[in-house]
C-alpha cells in the first residue's frame, strides 16, 4: 500500500496539533487535520507542518455529518483519530449545550461516517482500519485518599463535560459491540505542555504570573490530579492506534500525582529562577484563594499498568522536567501566547449564581 492516511478530528486544539505535529514528523503517513476551528483551535500550533505535503486542513465541525462524509470518503482514510470534544469543566457548568452537541451528537455523527465508509472497506484495507477515540479520566468521578482509576473502574461523571465524555465513550463501546466497528478509546489524565490554552490550570498560572495578576487557586489548592506531560500523551495514541486491539480501553497517565496547590508553588518557584521579579519578591505572593467550583472532584489517578505491560508505553518526562519544558517554552513563545490571549478575557467562568 501507499503511505497510509490518518484523520485527525481536532488537530487544531491543544492535544490534536501534538499528535499531527509527531505524525507529521515521524515521515511515516499523511494526515488530514478536521477541526471546527473554536475559540480554543489555533493553526498556529501547526505553523511548523503546515507546508508539508502530507498535511492537510479541513475546516469542518463534526455535527456537520455531510461535510464529514464527504471528506472521509475523499480521504480513504487508513486510521481514524477522534479528539475534536469540548473540553473546559467550568464552561460546561455555564453552558452544557456545546458540550452535548459537539461531545455526543459529534461522536455519533463520526461513527456513523465511518460505520457506512469501514462497510466498503475489503481485505488489507479493512484488516487495517481503526476508529480510536480519545476521552479523559474524569469520566470516572472522583477517587478518595487511595487507590486509582483502572479500565473497569464503573463511569460516575459529575460535570456536564465529563458526562458528555462518558456518553461518547459508550457511543463508541456500543459501535463496536453492535456493528462490529474497530473501535478503541483511550482515558488520559490532566495533559499540560506547549500551546495549551489558557483557560487551563497551568498555562492560566503562567499568563498569570507574567502579568501580574492575581493567581486563582479553587477552594484550599488541595484537588489532586495526575499529570500528564502532552508530549508524551501524543506518543501513547499512536501505539494505541497503531498497536492497540479493537475492542479495548485503555487508561494513560503520567504517574504524578500532585494537589493544585503543589502545581502552583512549582510553577511560581521555578519562574523565580527562569523569570526573577525585582528586590526578591516571589510569584507565590500573586496565589489567591477562589471560590471552589461546584462538583469539584477532589482527586484523580491512573493506573496505566495496562498500557505499559501490553503495548509497552510509558511516559518520558516526569513532572519537574515536563514543567519546566513547559514553562520555557511558553517564555520564548510570547508571540503565540499574545496571539491566542487577545481571544481570552481571564473572565472567571463555572461559578453559579
């Protein structure tokens, strides 16, 4: 065959440009990025691939299930990668719909496009295809002081982001088990990296600190999440896809566990050193305290044991390493940073009335 294609549904957001960047990179296929191009996808993530002859952009929003028909069967497509979602927990709180139709009726609308396209599909072509859909921890719930989430740890969503993940997640079970779809998903823990936006924990503290603002931690700092360097995230969904058998979950986490707080005080200490403030004073006196968000899980964790024992994958970087990459690029990317924060207005959201 020749080089095989792969679809990218949100290769424009932060976690989708990691993984068409690498695929890109690697030399090994084409990619078609799909993304509907929302407030948080910036093809400027993909300045550094965008003229490469196996790039391609469409700019489609996967509820358009015409569009999406169109362009799957153009692209005859060896592998399906489905990140295009909705992804913020405090606008879900404000606003659910975006959530249910991009998250749900998007999933469903890709499914079906690629059920009716996989049905045409005869021989090394067929035996090839896989439908690998990427969701996140937080469909599991909360986890107390111990133990932590594994493949078969029963769904309890407690945000409408996290519910509208869970109900994709079972779309996709369900494909499988019903029309024999070569479906698989993935459950990642918190990523953080280059070209996130700010509305997320991490590059929010960074834009924070920078400009001097006050930094807003929820409630006492104390939620514990798993974090997950992106980097190494985008590596674990190409063994997946490429290694990874139809029909399985697979959970991918960072092995590091840390309280926002602790997030927080890392990030402020290691900006004194990369980016000192005048007459010694420390990013840590910007930290203050915030109403928590409603719902608020109090603590994540991984158990990737599968993912390592059986495709043998695991992450690269620990935390100190991945934030300090972190933190570096975002100082020498001040133009990408500025670029995407005219579009953020730091308003809090999630808060109800």
């Amino acid at each position: 065959m020749d080089k095989e294609t792969i679809i990218v549904t949100g290769g424009a957001g932060f976690i989708g440009s990691e993984v068409v960047r690498q695929l890109i990179q690697s030399g090994e296929c084409s990619v078609v990025n799909i993304d509907k191009l929302t407030y948080a996808g910036n093809l400027k993530s993909l300045a550094s691939i965008e003229d490469s002859d196996d790039y391609r952009f469409c700019q489609i929003d996967i509820c358009d299930k015409d569009q999406l028909r169109e362009e799957v069967f153009r692209s005859r497509p060896t592998r399906i990668m489905h990140l295009a979602a909705e992804s913020h927990v405090d606008r879900s709180i404000d606003g659910p719909d975006d959530f249910i139709r991009t998250n749900i009726i998007g999933t469903y609308n890709l499914l079906e496009v690629s059920r009716e396209y996989f049905s045409g599909l005869s021989g090394e072509e067929a035996e090839l295809f896989r439908f690998h859909h990427v969701s996140t921890d937080e469909v599991y719930g909360s986890l107390g002081e111990t133990g932590l989430f594994t493949e078969e740890t029963p769904y309890r969503p407690n945000s409408p982001y996290s519910a509208s993940k869970a109900s994709s997640d079972q779309l996709v079970r369900a494909w499988y088990k019903t029309y024999g779809m070569p479906a698989l998903i993935s459950n990642c823990s918190n990523n953080y990296g280059p070209y996130q936006y700010p509305e997320k924990l991490i590059p929010l503290v960074i834009h924070k600190a920078l400009a001097g603002d006050p930094i807003p931690i929820y409630g006492r700092g104390e939620n514990i999440r798993d974090w997950l360097y992106v980097g190494d995230h985008a590596r674990a969904l190409q063994t997946i896809i490429k290694n990874g058998e139809p029909g399985q979950v697979y959970n991918v986490g960072g092995k590091n566990e840390m309280t926002n707080l602790q997030v927080v005080a890392t990030i402020c200490g290691m900006l004194d050193d990369l980016r000192p403030l005048h007459d010694g004073e420390s990013y840590e006196d910007q930290i203050e305290f915030v109403t928590d968000r409603p719902g608020h899980d109090m603590r994540y964790a991984i158990d990737a044991s599968k993912i390592e024992r059986t495709l043998k994958w695991s992450p690269a970087e620990t935390f100190e390493s991945g934030i300090k990459k972190t933190i570096e690029w975002y100082l020498s990317n001040q133009i990408w940073c500025e670029s995407v924060t005219q579009k953020y207005s730091g308003k809090r959201l999630g808060v109800l009335a």
